[in-house]
C-alpha cells in the first residue's frame, strides 16, 4: 500500500484514499470492484498485455487511456471490453451520452437518454408495399 488504507476520524465508518501498487496479476483487488476510494497500480510489457488484463475481469468497469497519441488512445478504446472509457481523464460525465458498465458490472445507460431502454422494448417492423 503507498497511501491511505486506514480508518478516517469522525463519525461513520470512511476509508482513506488508498492506492495499492504492486499488484499481482488476477489479485482479487484488481478483479472485483470495490467501492471506496481505492484504486491499484499494475504494470505491463505492452499494449497488449494492457488491453487482455483489463478485459479478463467478470466486469466491464470504466477504462481510462493515458497517451498524447490519439490515434492509438481510440485504438485502444476500441480493444476495451468496457461501457465507459475515458481519455486523459477519468470520473467526467456528460448526460448526452450513456454511461455503464459492461459484463457483470452495471446494467443500463445510467445518467442518459438511454437509461429509457430498461422500461421499453424496441420493434423493427419492415413492411413490403407491394405485397
């Protein structure tokens, strides 16, 4: 752990900001959500590596890309298994577009338009004239 971890003073029970570093390959932290301000630090050899590790999760967790390339940051999007991914920021949300996760993490569109796709069901009805 580089930071946080303990208790914070006052009343209710609240968990510092912690970041855990180090943290091995298929660890359960870094598999599992935790819902607190938490968050690990893994490395990696390279882009695939990156991509095959943050999809080998049961969940679909908002990603973040860091890179000036953006060419490569969309790329990289595109290869995340993740309803959310963001470049060079992380924790922005616009209500024009859906925000969610995929897999087992999340369901819906929350904060969107397209949270309505819970409650209805679209028909396609394709119809010949000439018939």
């Amino acid at each position: 752990m580089a930071t946080g971890g303990g208790a914070l003073d006052g009343p209710g029970y609240f968990v510092a900001p912690t970041v855990l570093v180090d943290v091995p390959e298929g660890a359960e932290v870094a598999r599992e959500e935790i819902f607190g301000p938490v968050i690990t630090v893994e490395t990696f050899t390279d882009e695939g590596e990156a991509v095959r590790r943050a999809d080998d999760v049961p969940l679909g967790r908002p990603a973040s890309v860091r890179t000036e390339n953006a060419r490569r940051a969309h790329a990289v999007a595109a290869r995340l298994d993740s309803g959310t991914v963001r470049v060079n920021s992380h924790l922005v949300l616009a209500s024009e577009v859906p925000w969610g996760g995929f897999k087992g993490s999340g369901s819906g569109r929350d904060l969107s338009v397209y949270t309505l796709d819970d409650y209805a069901r679209t028909e396609h009805v394709m119809h010949n004239h000439e018939r």
